[in-house]
C-alpha cells in the first residue's frame, strides 16, 4: 500500500533552517572579522589548495562499506597558513563541489547536514588550537613550540568529526549508531597517516612554495588514484569470485534451506548493504524467508516468521509484478507497508530484484541501506546476476524437495509412509531422550478391513482408507506424526506423552472410526449404496515405561495391538504390559 510521499515535518524545517542560519551567520561574522590579510600570491595559493582538496575528495579509498580521504592533508596546511577561515571555507566549497558533481546522486539534506558539520568541525579543532597557545604562519623553526597546539588540534578533529555524525545520524536521520564503530578505527589511521603530511606540506610551502606543496601534493594524489583503482579492481575480482563461488555450491546443494542460508551468504560477500531479505512467492503472496543484516545475524528474532505482503506492495511487491530490478534511492517512505518490522524504518534506500525461472516468479531479493543513494546501477546489475543463479539453485532445491516429500510420503493417503515414519520414530526418539520427556507409539489396524476389499473391490478399501487417514489427522495434535504403515495398518509417533495420555487419544480415534458411517457404492453386487461400520484394534507403547529403544517401542505396540485388542475381541484400545 502506497504512502504519501516522504516530507520534511514542520518542525524539523523550523531546526534545520534555524541551525544552518545560525552556522552560517557564525562563519560569515568570522569571515568578517578574521578573514586574513592575503598578499597577491596567496588568492593563487588558496586555489590551488582548493584544486588539490576537491581532487583528493574525488578519489575517495573504500575499504569495505567505509569511505575515507586524506583531505586533512589540506586542511592542517591551509589552517596552519592562513587560519581557520580560510581553511573551513576551502574545506567546504570542496566538498560541495565534490558532492554535486560526482558520480553518485545524494540528498539535499545530506549535503546540507555534511557541510554544516565541516564548518563546526573546523571552528571547534581551531578553537582548541588557540585555547592552549597555537599560533598560525609560525616558522620552521618554531615548530616545537606549536607542536602540542597542534596534536590538540588534530585529535579535536578526530572527535568532533565523530561526536558530530553521531549526533547527526541519530537524532536527525534516524540512523541507529555508536559512538564506537569500524569507521572511527579507520578515520583514526588515516589521521596518524595525514598529520605528517600535512606539517611536510606547510613546512614544504615555507621553504619553496610550488615546490614544497606539489612534492607532498602530487604524491598523495597518485597514490589515492592508484589505491582507487586497485580498490575497484580487488572488489570486482572478489565479486566474480564470489559469483564462480556461488555458481559452484548451488549446482552442489539440493537442500532449500541452505540454498537460501548460501544465497545471504553470496549477497554479503558481493554487495553492501544494512539488512537483507528473501522473500518466497506463495500465490498471491510473498512470504519472508530470511532476514539478515550485514553481519549474517538473524533478524528474525525481531519479525514475525510468517511475514508476508501482497503482490504489488511495496517495492518488494511491484518488482514481483514486472519482474524487473529496481532502485529506490530516497522516498522510500512510498514503498512502506501498514505494518512491517521496526528494522525497516531505518532504510533510506531499497534494491530488489525479482527471482525468476522460466518466466515464474518464485521470489524476491530485497536489500535495505540507511544512507540515501546507496544502491548504484552497478549494484542492482550484480544483484540481477545473483538472483537469476539463486532462481537455478532455488529451482532445483524446490525440486528435489518435491521429490523427497513424494518419496516420504503415502500417495493414497497423503499421511507418511513407512520409510518416513521409521526416520522420524528414530529422531523423536532421540529428542525424547535428550530431554527427558515420554513417547508413545500408537499401532492402528483395521478390523476385518479384508472382507471390504472381498466384497466391494479395492476401490473401495481405497477410499475407505482415505477417510480412516481424515479421522486420524483429525484427532491428532499438530506436533504428532501419523503414518500408513502399510496395507490396512496406520502408526501415531505422540509425543511428550505417557501411556495415559497415549490411551485417551487412542480412545479418542477408536470412537471416532467406529461411530463413522461410510457410504460406498456396492458396484461388484449391485445393491446400490451401503453403510459400512469400521472398527479398529490399536495397542499402545511408551518410552520410557514400556520400551527402551524405538525398535522395542514398534514391537511392543505391535504385541499390544495383536494380543491384548485382536485377540480380546477387536475394537478396543490396549496398552503393552511385560507382565
């Protein structure tokens, strides 16, 4: 069900507007009052510096989902030179350069909020500078007497820039965050490595301007576009690897659930991405079968595991319906549904693609990122690749799944078959062990069920035995197992039951069988319709009272059924005594 489109409350335009008025207002006072005396060669320096920092910010090194620049390089030696100023307004035209024109769309709002934060952080690293006796355009000499003005300063950037987008991720997009994350460890690598090139590039500019700025400048700016390219490289040699991977385990894997377990799997590895979803298509529903975040921990402790939507809800739904990838890179508030997980909420941009097998739908992929714009076209490419091997090995999963319920299970009743039932007795066994709880087996045999077959046909006896397997499901519980053993003979796997309990339901179907009148068409006489009356003998056998093993728990049940209820006159109930 469609939203109305994502707007800006009131009330946060009224902050927005009154926070970038005030910030502004502070820098241009500043600007007006500190703006520094600048000869005629500085206005060519300022941009130059300017140049190198928006070429430094569009070569950002991604290592994983974090992105990192040595921007600070710029702005220790702008700042060092002319003052914070200078510094904050280069430090900002160049990123809002850098957002506007790059490659990848982002919100007004994110680059409104981005560069508010540089100016704060700027003002505040400075203010720290001067408080404990910083000075600017200082010599070569004096360099030990600002040498802890300067740690200062570079260690308030650090924490600001952190304490800041904390802030801003919380309390104005609606991110969770922490303090303490992944990127503060690289942002903190990256300042140890910025701060000595930055003192090289002031120090350089002391002694011979052009020289001493592009020794330290033009080094940087090859190295970050050689690790750009080689970052690009490595991520699209891991991606094809990953899809050779993939390709190889899911011919492999016949199993659906670790079909679906290896398919998240292969998403983390190619994509990035805050939360994961796999939905499956039942009809005209989809229903999600997996739920994880980056990480690979499960988010369906958090959702209901019988989530669904329709067809053509949400964007999930839409792609579903024509069958095409698509891209929600912001107002993915449309895209929300009546009631979803609370996990969902955070998502600022959405990729699915649809899952799809000779022209079936059998599901959807659906990736889900805080930040706006994250999902590039790249990105929904290597998705659709992903998805069309998931749709082979889901395919063939399904399949075999299909094949193995077939194999499993009675074709005439639909209940289990024996091959089935001694499998499950052996497991619910060995969980009943495990636990410390009862078993019991019930072993059901129709009375005189011979003479129907003799005197009405097989097709009859079938259909007879069509309604005994409906009173059995019937009067069972969810978690009981119920099986054709074979010919006229059902079993019922009970558990956490003792012999009492086990007696009651069997009292329970007894009643039920002998009370139900069957009407069968007598076609071999030619007497017309005729009322059967069905009877059942069942014995009963409990672990751990009456068996110790899953073998002696058949046998006994099986005694208990010949000796205590055939041979006592049919139509009863027995349980086993060893006595």
């Amino acid at each position: 069900m469609l939203k109305k489109l994502k707007q800006i409350p009131i009330g946060k335009f009224i902050i927005y507007s009154a926070y970038g008025l005030f910030t502004l207002s502070v820098l241009g006072w500043l600007t007006f009052t500190h703006w520094p005396t600048l000869e005629s060669h500085d206005h060519y320096w300022i941009l130059m510096y300017l140049l190198i920092s928006i070429l430094i910010n569009s070569m950002p090194l991604k290592i994983g989902p974090i992105f990192i620049t040595f921007n600070l390089i710029v702005s220790i030696a702008v700042f060092l030179k002319y003052g914070v100023v200078a510094e904050t307004w280069i430090t900002l035209i160049a990123f809002l350069i850098t957002m506007l024109v790059g490659p990848e769309r982002r919100p007004f709002k994110r680059i409104f909020l981005t560069n508010m934060m540089f100016i704060w952080i700027s003002l505040i690293s400075a203010y720290v500078y001067y408080a404990v006796g910083g000075e600017i355009d200082y010599t070569r000499e004096e360099i030990f007497n600002y040498l802890f003005p300067i740690i200062a300063y570079t260690i308030t950037y650090f924490v600001a820039n952190h304490f800041i987008l904390y802030f801003y991720r919380q309390f104005f997009l609606n991110i969770k965050a922490s303090l303490l994350s992944e990127d503060m460890i690289w942002d903190a690598i990256t300042l140890l490595l910025t701060l000595p090139f930055g003192l090289m590039m002031y120090y350089g500019y002391r002694l011979n301007p052009f020289l001493g700025v592009m020794v330290v400048a033009i080094p940087i700016l090859v190295i970050s576009q050689l690790f750009k390219l080689y970052s690009e490289l490595r991520q699209s040699h891991q991606q094809l690897s990953a899809l050779n991977k993939i390709s190889a385990s899911f011919t492999t894997e016949l199993n659906f659930d670790k079909t679906i377990i290896a398919l998240q799997q292969a998403i983390r590895e190619i994509l990035n991405f805050d939360n994961s979803y796999i939905f499956q298509k039942n009809g005209a529903r989809l229903k999600l079968i997996s739920a994880e975040n980056y990480y690979g921990e499960n988010l369906f402790d958090e959702v209901n595991p019988k989530f669904e939507i329709n067809l053509g809800e949400g964007l999930t739904g839409k792609v579903a319906i024509s069958k095409e990838g698509s891209i929600a890179g912001n107002d993915v508030d449309i895209y929300q549904l009546e009631v979803e997980p609370d996990f969902t909420q955070s998502h600022h941009s959405l990729l699915s693609v649809p899952i799809i097998w000779h022209n079936e739908v059998l599901g959807v992929i659906t990736l889900g990122s805080s930040n706006e714009y994250h999902f590039s076209k790249k990105d929904l490419t290597l998705a659709k690749i992903l998805a069309s091997q998931a749709a082979v090995a889901i395919q063939n999963a399904l399949a075999y799944k299909k094949t193995e319920q077939k194999s499993r299970t009675d074709e005439l009743t639909g209940l289990y078959n024996y091959r089935a039932f001694d499998e499950l007795l052996q497991k619910k066994f060995e969980e009943a062990e495990q636990r410390g709880e009862p078993l019991s087996l019930l072993v059901i045999d129709l009375d005189h069920f011979k003479q129907v077959n003799d005197h009405f046909g097989h097709l009859i006896g079938n259909e007879v035995l069509k309604i005994i397997a409906e009173i059995l499901k019937r009067y069972t519980r969810k978690q009981d197992i119920v099986a054709r053993y074979g010919g006229e003979e059902f079993t019922l796997i009970i558990t956490d039951a003792d012999h009492h309990q086990a007696e009651e339901i069997a009292e329970r179907i007894r009643s039920a069988i002998q009370h139900q009148h069957i009407k069968v068409k007598d076609a071999i006489n030619g007497k017309g319709e005729v009322l059967l009356n069905i009877t059942a003998s069942i014995g009963i056998a409990s672990y751990p009272e009456k068996a110790s093993s899953p073998k002696d728990l058949v046998r006994h049940a099986d005694l208990a059924m010949y000796v205590g209820s055939k041979q006592g006159g049919r139509n009863r109930v027995s349980i086993y005594d060893a006595g």
